[in-house]
C-alpha cells in the first residue's frame, strides 16, 4: 500500500497529500468531539455518512452556481477536494435560535429569528472560537471586505439551497457552519466553499417530531446519534437501508467501485 503524507489531522477529518498539486484528500473519521474537545467519542459509521452527506450537498451547491471545493468522492470514507488557504472563520447561519445564541442574547430556543442572521467566529481552539464582528475581520486582515461581502452571499445562498433541500424531506434547517477556503490559481484567487456540510454542522430537526436529527444527540447525550444521521442520509436518497435492517451499516445506492 502507497503511504501517502498526512497534512494534518483535527476533530473529524484527516487531510492527506493528493494525487496531484492543488488537490488534497479529505478522510472522514469516525471521531465526535463537542464543547471544545472536553467531550469525545467515536460513533461508528458516523465518517461513512457525513463523507456521503456532505458529497451530496456540495454536489448540489455546485449546481447552483456556488463554487466548492469538492472534485469527487474515493472511497467510503474519502474525498478528493481543491487545495485551499482555509479563512480562519467559522460562518454560521441561523434561521431558528438554539444554542450559543440563546444564551448569548436570552432568546428562547426554538425562537424564530426574524430573518436569517449570519455570525462569524474566529477559528481558535485555545480561544474556544470567539465570536468576531467585521471590525475585528478586517483589523486583523482575516479577510478583507470584499471576501466578508463573499461569504455572506454564499453563506445566505447556501441556506436557501439547504433549507429548500431539507424541508422538501420534512426536516427544518435550525442553523449550519460552514467555512471558506482561497483558491489560488496563477495570479487568480477566489473563495470557495471547503470543509463539510454535514449533520455535525447543521441543526436539524424533524419538522413533524421536532425529533433532533444533528450533533446535539451527541452534546446533549440522547443516543442514537449514527442512526440519527442515516435518517438524515435516507431521506435525502443519498442511500438505502439493506436487506437485513440496516445493522451493517449503510449501503451505497450508486458505487464508484471500492
Ligand atoms: N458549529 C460547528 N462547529 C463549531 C461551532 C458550531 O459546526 O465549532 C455549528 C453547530 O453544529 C450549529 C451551528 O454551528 O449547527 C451554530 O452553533 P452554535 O454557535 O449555537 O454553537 P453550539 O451551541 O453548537 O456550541
């Protein structure tokens, strides 16, 4: 077997070298993390899921004009994705008021936001990923101007597309993270959606349960979290259940033969 160069490991993800310049391979692992890393857990099959899940959403994404990073899918837990200088922000959309927002500012969870609100966090483990305002952004040249106008049009984008995607299979889009990445090619540069969208990064909630579908299964200790992210995964059609009740884990619809 080929050993190929480890670029670098976080949470869930393993970033390897890949096949070519510019290109790097993203591995899905299986890990949990939560609360800055003071909770952690490995959930099986989790990797398998978000690696199909986020394949699809970008895939789709792509269809609709907003530029990612994704180039295709290896393996089951593997993707092939653009080279990008990651944007040191977290960019989360809100749509309903759950978590760090009701807290922050009182909100009742489950409030419904009076129109979408975009935050950005200052990607930083040891700083536990404080909230930044644009002032901050620009001061400290995370990104400039024209990049923050960029990413809140993708960003605002995206959760239209996600929103229209998962209310079609009757799941509600509470919020989502997502990150941006520069892609450099010759003297050019563009941002570019990077990174994952997955139920580890989304709220998502049964529209007629109100059933929790996302990592706040994991957070909040309510189980079933792998099975969670299949329903998600299922309804999407990203894949069937198999024959025998779906206990050996999820089972692809279309294969690129591995
Ligand atoms: N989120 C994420 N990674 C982070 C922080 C948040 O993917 O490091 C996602 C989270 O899953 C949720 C949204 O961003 O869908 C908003 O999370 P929030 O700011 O409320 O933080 P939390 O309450 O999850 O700590």
């Amino acid at each position: 077997m080929v050993r190929r160069k480890q670029i670098y490991e976080g949470k869930a993800k393993i970033l390897f070298e890949g096949p070519e310049p510019g290109t790097i391979i993203q591995y899905f692992k299986d890990d949990a993390t939560a609360f800055n890393n003071k909770k952690h857990d490995v959930l099986e099959g989790k990797g398998v899921l978000n690696n199909r899940i986020s394949e699809f959403i970008m895939l789709g994404l792509e269809r609709i004009g907003i530029p990612t990073h994704f180039i295709k899918r290896l393996n089951m837990r593997e993707q092939l994705v653009r080279h990008v200088e990651i944007v040191p922000l977290e960019v989360v959309v809100r749509n309903v008021a759950a978590g760090q927002i009701c807290k922050r500012l009182g909100l009742e969870n489950g409030t419904v936001l009076p129109r979408s609100i975009i935050e950005f966090y200052y990607k930083n483990d040891d700083l536990g990923d404080p909230i930044v305002s644009e002032e901050h952004i620009t001061a400290f040249n995370w990104a400039n101007p024209q990049e923050i106008d960029d990413m809140m049009a993708m960003a605002l984008r995206i959760n239209d597309y996600l929103s229209g995607m998962f209310g079609a299979v009757g799941i509600k889009l509470i919020d989502f993270k997502v990150e941006f990445g520069r892609q450099y090619e010759g003297e050019m540069m563009r941002l570019i959606l990077a990174d994952e969208i997955s139920p580890d990064c989304c709220r998502l909630h049964d529209m007629e349960t109100g059933e929790i579908m996302d990592k706040d299964r994991f957070r909040q200790d309510l189980g079933k979290v792998t099975d969670a992210y299949r329903e998600v995964a299922r309804r999407l059609g990203v894949f069937r259940e198999s024959e025998n009740s779906g206990q050996s884990g999820p089972v692809l619809v279309s294969d690129n033969g591995e």
